[in-house]
C-alpha cells in the first residue's frame, strides 16, 4: 500500500538545495516529482518518494545533515491550517495530543506517540513506516526535526530537550551540528527516534503566533487565488475540509484555525450569503461525490472522514443529497471490478 505526505514536508528545499550547490528541480525529476505537483502544499506525494529524493540530495551534495537542516528550518507553518489549528490549543500537551492523533492528515504511516517517563519528562516517539529498517535517516533527521521546531514555535525558540535519540549511525561527517541545532545531546543507534520533553513545557499555552497564523492563512488565501476582504468562502472550505476527519470540525475550531472570533467568521459568511452550516454541508457533498463514486475507500472510512459518528449517518445524508444511498454505488462499483 502507498502512503502519502503532504507537499508541504519539501517546505524550503529548493532554496536548501541550491545554496548546499544541487540542482532541486534535477533531483525531482529523477525521482519522479515534477515540480507542478510540489507547488500546492495540501497536494499528496508518495512518502517513499520524499525519502528517496532526500537521500539523493544528501548524496548529491556530499552532506549527511540535508534532512536535519531542511527540518529544523521548518515548524507550524509546514502544517498549513492544521497548524494552526494546534497552536490554538489550552497547552501544549493537548496541541501535541491533536497532532498525534491526527498525525495522518499531514504524513501517511507516521506515528507520533507520546509516554510519560519515571523523571517526570514526557518522551516523543516517532515511528516512520517506510523508514524502519532505517531506510531513509535524511527522512527520519527532517521528521523529527520538525517536530522539534514545532513545539520550539510554540514554548518559544529557547527551548531544547534534555535529550534527542535516532536509531540510525551518526553521519561520518556533521555529529556535531544535530548538538548544536538541538542545543543538547544526541543519540545514535538507539531503540527509538524522537526526544524528552519537560513537564513544564507540555503544561504552557502555546505562545501567540498571530504573525505566524496569519502567514499560514495568507498563504492559503494565495493558493486559493482568493482573497480576504471580497470572500472567505474559498478558505473556510479549506480550513472544513482539513478539520472534518478529526471530529472537531466545529465554526469555533475553524474560527480558529483562521485566527479570528467566531461571530466575526459569521458575520463574513453572511456577508457572503452563505454561512458555516451551509459551507460544511456543501464541502461534504463535495468530498463524498468523489470518494463515493470514484475511489475505493470503504464508506466506513469516508463516513469517519467527513466526520460523521457513523456510516448510518452518513448514508442518510448521502441518500438527501443523490436519492439512493451510497451502498447502492458500492455494489454496482463491486460488481462491475468483478466483470
């Protein structure tokens, strides 16, 4: 089975690699990611092809620390509005708890996993599918990096763990730069990847980042090719669509997400003949159109992914919207697979 990354995860590799002295859109080509589909971050890439691609470049320009570099000059932003929907969290625990839980919105087969440890610490483990017969370091070096750099966007870019540990060898050349980009040990050839985590950190609200928010959106707005003060509409289909397959897709979460109240979101819907009940309506019939009659997702599946508590409800809906429900369209799809 292929899994799938956001495009997001190759945030800032173009300029990387050009300034390490390799040629990005080569790189891509021979791997076989043409540029076009790296120009939208919310597009899906197969995850293998992101490790090869990294590997490749670290070869390419002779430099072990590629994936380490590349991770640790990323954070929230790579997540897009998921990003900041976690940066609205009460703490940091819950923000990491959200990104566990939901780590497959942003990379298939990554599992991100958090275990309270006897010094009082929390310790982050991250399991990569495709990466655990050590595959791909450069991958693993850019995932945890950020990660790191994630909760350094959210405690303040002071903080550093007591410990970072990677199951693969030290690169012959470059040991010393993990210390010195973690600002503390590090550990190779060990059981897990990831790194420790203070009580104290976990227990704070994430900072404000409305610098950082309105970056995330902005950038959203230019993929979108909409903008902000003529229509939101576009944008709050984006920000539903990212947020149904959590269960939280609410107008307050989205109103966060988007950084501004939820009366406010309202009131520019309104503006718009439109409102968020309609949007979230419109976005599912959207999604399960396609999912439905064009792949081969089960309807469980879809039904948990638009968010609805179960495929039951989901049907209902889907027999509103098309007149027979979508049951009927599996088993036409079935048998005609089977002809």
């Amino acid at each position: 089975m292929t899994e799938f990354v956001r495009a997001g995860s190759l945030n800032g590799y173009d300029e990387l690699a050009r300034k390490m002295g390799a040629n990005p859109v080569q790189l891509q080509k021979a791997i076989g990611l043409p540029s076009s589909q790296l120009r939208d971050p919310d597009n899906l890439i197969p995850y293998e092809k992101l490790g090869k691609l990294l590997e490749l470049t670290a070869r390419e320009i002779g430099s072990e620390t590629f994936g380490l570099r590349l991770g640790i000059n990323q954070g929230l932003y790579v997540l897009g509005l998921f990003g900041a929907y976690m940066s609205r969290q009460d703490s940091i625990t819950s923000a990491l708890a959200v990104g566990s839980k939901h780590t497959h919105l942003h990379a298939q087969g990554a599992i991100l996993t958090l275990e309270p440890t006897q010094t009082g610490e929390t310790e982050l483990k991250l399991d990569i599918l495709i990466a655990q017969t050590g595959r791909f370091p450069q991958l693993m070096a850019l995932s945890i990096g950020l990660i790191y750099q994630l909760i350094r966007d959210m405690a303040g870019h002071q903080w550093h763990s007591s410990r970072v540990f990677f199951r693969h060898p030290p690169p012959e050349k470059g040991k010393d730069l993990y210390a010195q980009l973690f600002s503390c040990p590090v550990e190779f050839n060990a059981e897990h990847d990831g790194f420790y985590i203070d009580r104290e950190t976990l227990a704070k609200k994430p900072r404000a980042l409305e610098r950082l928010v309105n970056e995330i959106i902005f950038n959203q707005f230019e993929q979108l090719q909409t903008n902000a003060d003529n229509d939101l509409t576009p944008l709050v289909k984006h920000a539903i669509l990212g947020l149904l397959p959590t269960g939280d897709c609410s107008k307050t979460n989205v109103a966060l997400c988007l950084g501004m109240h939820p009366k406010k979101l309202q009131r520019a819907l309104e503006s718009s003949d439109t409102s968020f009940r309609l949007l979230l309506e419109e976005t599912r019939k959207e999604v399960a159109e396609t999912a439905v009659f064009k792949s081969s997702m089960s309807l469980t599946s879809i039904a948990l992914n638009l968010g609805y508590a179960d495929l039951a409800v989901f049907s209902r809906s889907f027999r509103r919207w098309f007149g027979h429900p979508p049951s009927m369209v599996d088993r036409n799809r079935q048998r005609s697979e089977t002809c």
